[in-house]
C-alpha cells in the first residue's frame, strides 16, 4: 500500500472516531439529565422522558411527565403540582424545555400526540413559565457549570384519552413512548457518589422548579442536545482532525 493512502485512511480513522465520539457524548447529556430527574425529583422512571429534538433547525431537549399520583408524590415544584392537579380531569402532562441558546423558539402547537396510529394536538396549553405559550426561554438554568435557559407549561390530552393505552409524544424529529399500564411499583433508589454530585438548581430560586434537567424542587434527549463541556471536546476534535485531513490531502 502507498503511503499516500496510509496516510489517507489513518486521518480518516481518527475523523470517524471523533464522530464516534460525538455522539455518544450527546447520548450521555440525555442520560445525565434523565438521571438527575430521576434521583433528585423521586420521579418514576416510567412517568417521565426526556427527549432530544430538532423543530424548524433549532434543537431543544424537552422533558415530558406525566400527571398521575406518582408526580404528585414527587419533589416537583409546587407550581408544576398544583398545575397538574387543577387540571387532572383533562390528562395532564408537565412539559418542560431546555437550551444552551436564548433564542431558541419553542412551539408548543407543534407537539404532537400518537396514539393507535393517530396523532392529534394537545387539547390545552397553559404556561407555568411567561410566555411559554409564545416560546420563549427565559429561565436562566446553570447545570454544571453550563448556563441553559428555559420554560415550562402543561398540556392535556383530554378527558377522553386513555393513558392506560400506549402512547407517543412527539416533538420535531423525535418522539416519546409511554406504556403505563405496563409500570411496576418503583423500588427503592439510592444515587451512587458521582450522582449525587450532580449539580442542577434555578438561579435565583429557592423553590426546585420543573425546568428540565433542573431538579431542584421544582429540561428543558427530545431532542438533539446542547452541548455539554464533553460535547464541546468532541467537536473540537472534529475540528482539529478536519483541519488535520485538509493538510494531508494538500501534501498527498
């Protein structure tokens, strides 16, 4: 083999491992933050998703939950509680969304509701958050060291849906699926050392509000994520090797 194309395929390797890599990272931000819902909001792991998304080329990750008891005795926030009871006879669902960049646009009409093969919109949308029914993030959410904004509302599926028939909650290029008929009792769960590090609170607040990946009392993969300090490497990488490919190609 010549060592044009040695060098070719080793650059090509180091690219596609960069993109590997890139990858995986942005399954970790959706892990992490379905983690931190889970073991610092006591939320039933099947009452809740967190989705990655991309709507209209601007990507978000929204976190959807379920209105039942379990969420009730939860550590939501009180204003995520009292939303979901007040309307607990329409089907409630706590939506709640999250992005590195300000001025993202969500549109909460855009949602989308599946069932038996039929997809329908929500039948309300109340903001909890100003202006969530126009989009707009104004929550500041540090996580991590990483500042993200965000909102959060409810939507209901209706007093004639049955939530004991599966169902999906799609959003852009991606969707949810809720089986709650199929749930089990939640055992006990303990956070290992590195979960309970996990740092995620509302600045400014001192109730735990529901913005997603934002546990405190109180999202915004789905969804295609904002980029985490891990993510950031990844695509610096990828820069390096593209820069790395241009100058062996111009010495080939």
């Amino acid at each position: 083999m010549s060592k044009k194309k040695v060098l070719l395929i080793g650059v090509l390797a180091l690219l596609t491992l960069s993109l590997f890599a890139t990858i995986v990272t942005g399954e970790q931000i959706k892990d992490k933050l379905s983690k931190v819902i889970r073991l610092k909001l006591g939320l039933d792991s099947g009452i809740y998703r967190v989705i990655e998304t991309e709507y209209q080329s601007e990507k978000i990750i929204l976190v959807a939950i379920f209105g039942d008891e379990k969420a009730q005795d939860s550590s939501l926030g009180k204003d995520i509680k009292s939303g979901l009871r007040n309307y607990e006879e329409k089907t409630p669902v706590a939506i709640s969304i999250l992005s590195r960049n300000k001025d993202v646009q969500f549109h909460p009409y855009a949602l989308r509701v599946i069932q038996n093969g039929e997809s329908g919109r929500a039948k309300d949308i109340i903001g909890i958050t100003e202006n969530f029914k126009d989009g707009d993030l104004p929550e500041r959410v540090p996580i991590e060291d990483k500042v993200f904004w965000g909102s959060k509302g409810i939507i209901t599926l209706g007093e004639a849906f049955d939530p004991a028939t599966p169902f999906e909650i799609k959003y852009g290029t991606t969707s949810a699926s809720f089986n709650l008929s199929s749930m089990k009792e939640p055992g006990p769960e303990k956070a290992s050392d590195e979960e309970g590090d996990i740092d995620v609170k509302k600045e400014g607040s001192d109730d735990q509000g529901l913005t997603p990946g934002e546990p405190s009392d109180g999202s915004r993969e789905n969804s295609t994520p904002p980029a985490n300090s891990k993510s950031g490497q990844g695509f610096a990488l990828l820069a390096q090797f593209g820069t790395l490919l241009a100058i062996t190609l111009s010495l080939l």
